[in-house]
C-alpha cells in the first residue's frame, strides 16, 4: 500500500502547529519550572501539558489500542520506551526545555512515526522562528513545503559542527564533552554551534546550514522526527563510533555526508549513558 501513512503524515503536520501554538501562547506567561533527573534537567507544566494534547489528537485520530506511544513525558512517569514492530509515535512536546523556560528563541516540537522499528516519517516544528520541518521516507525533506539539502561540503575545515553539553553534569562526561569539542574547533572547523534542541540542530544539518550535529545522552525522542529529515535531505546518520544508527542508544551523530561525519567521529570521546529501552 503505497500511500498508507499519508494521512497520518499531514495530520502529524496539523497537530505539530497546533502544539506549536500552545508553547508560544504559554511563554508569554508566567513558567513554572520544575525538575526532573536532576537539577538542570528542566520541566515545565507546558511540556507535559502539550504532551497530552498531542497524543490526545493522535488517540483520537487513529483509535486507541492500533497506535504505540512513546512520549518523553509519559516516560518520565513511569511509561515504557520500547519500539516494537507495532505503528508507534515517538514524540517531545518541547524539544528545548531550557530554551523555553529562559525565552531562548528555539523551541521544538517533534513527532516521529515508526512501523516495523522503522521510522516512516518526521515532522519538527520550531514553533518560535514558526519554521515545519517534515519528511516521509523515500519522498525527501521540507521546510515549510520549500526542498531542502544537506550542504555539499566535503572538507572539515569549512565545516560548522553542532553540539551540546545536555543535562548530565557529571565531571567526567563533562570533560570529555569539552576535550571533544576542544579537539573539534582546532582540527579546525569554521565553527561550533548549538541550538538547545536536537530536533532543531537536525534541520539546520538537513537544511545546510551546517555539516553536522551530534550527542551523546540524548534521548530517542529527541531525535527520531530529525533522523528522517536529515537522511532525506541527503544526510547520514551514524553511531557516534562509526556503526550503524541505534534511535535507542542516546548517542548519534547526523552529518551532510560520510566524510565529514567519519573526521568528527575520529575526535569523539565517547561515554557510557543508559539506552533509552534498557530493562
Ligand atoms: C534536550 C535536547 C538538547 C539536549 C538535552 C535534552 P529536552 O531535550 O534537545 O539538545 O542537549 O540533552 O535532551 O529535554 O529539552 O526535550
């Protein structure tokens, strides 16, 4: 069936910009904050509120029971993170947390859609720059129905390269997240940049913008909605040490092509950080 998940394509679309709304509407307001892992892993009355907008609108839709959810929220309540062979939605209401909560203008909301363990399509709206973001496998990428393309840069040393610190503040892992990025810059690179949000940092590699992001700890959610959008935009996704693309393993790196992703790889420290379906 060549045209299955269409309607649930466009309808990912509608809901994205109507949660979209709902963020901007609340930054205007007073946010109450309150955390989660840790101290600087952030939540927000927002996030969980239009979380469950979201997969309300989906339920609703699709009929309770057919269709899987994974949602960061409901995970953090207790809800599995495992993808199975059934039609499952993966989802972060606020990709940017921090962002939001202190008016750093990108903020996201990203929902993802995988059949069999394989993600059919993406959509990424980044609701303060009003920017969607969406692709379906084979079908290519957009931004606000516009194509869009990896940047063709092949050589490292004109390349701008994203990443992010996270939430995990363990000195370890801290070190080596800035011995990575020290070794990055003086390869060296035009740049290092980062947005705040996974889901965004992936359309600015879809986009052109820049040749690569990649982290590791973050979350399947996180990145599974930029995953197609990056692979049809022309990009490659990759483990951060070089082996295939694992949405579990809370560690990827997303790049414009195999070049320039296998010299990021060469610098990247790695550190252990739990799978996100681990038992
Ligand atoms: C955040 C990411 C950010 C990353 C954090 C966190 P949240 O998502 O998008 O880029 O560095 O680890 O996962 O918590 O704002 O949805």
């Amino acid at each position: 069936m060549a045209d299955q998940w269409q309607e649930a394509y466009d309808f990912a679309v509608q809901v994205a910009r109507a949660a979209g709304a709902v963020i901007r509407k609340a930054g205007e307001c007073e946010i109450k904050v309150q955390t989660k892992s840790c101290t600087v892993d952030l939540v927000t009355q927002t996030d969980e509120r239009v979380e469950k907008i979201i997969i309300g609108s989906l339920k609703e839709q699709f009929g309770e029971g057919t269709h899987c959810f994974i949602g960061e929220e409901s995970v953090a309540k207790g809800e599995p993170c495992i993808l199975t062979d059934k039609p499952t939605w993966i989802i972060d209401p606020v990709d940017g947390t921090t962002n939001f909560v202190h008016g750093f203008p990108f903020v996201a909301v990203s929902i993802a859609f995988a059949v069999n363990k394989e993600l059919e399509f993406g959509v990424i709206y980044s609701c303060l720059e009003d920017k969607m973001y969406k692709a379906r496998k084979g079908r290519g990428a957009f931004c606000d129905d516009e194509p869009i393309q990896v940047s063709d840069v092949k050589d490292i040393h004109k390349s701008i390269i994203i990443s992010e610190h996270g939430t995990d503040r363990d000195k370890q892992k801290v070190k080596k997240i800035f011995s990575t990025m020290q070794k990055i810059l003086c390869i060296p690179v035009h740049g290092l940049r980062g947005s705040g949000t996974a889901a965004t940092n992936m359309c600015l590699v879809a986009s052109g913008a820049t040749e690569a992001f990649f982290e590791i700890g973050i979350h399947c959610w996180d990145i599974a909605a930029g995953a197609v959008i990056v692979k049809e935009a022309g990009g490659v996704l990759l483990d951060v040490d070089g082996g295939p693309f694992d949405l579990m393993s809370r560690r990827m790196i997303s790049a414009n092509n195999m070049v320039i992703a296998e010299r990021i790889i060469k610098e990247i420290e790695i550190f252990d950080s739990v799978r996100d379906d681990a038992p």
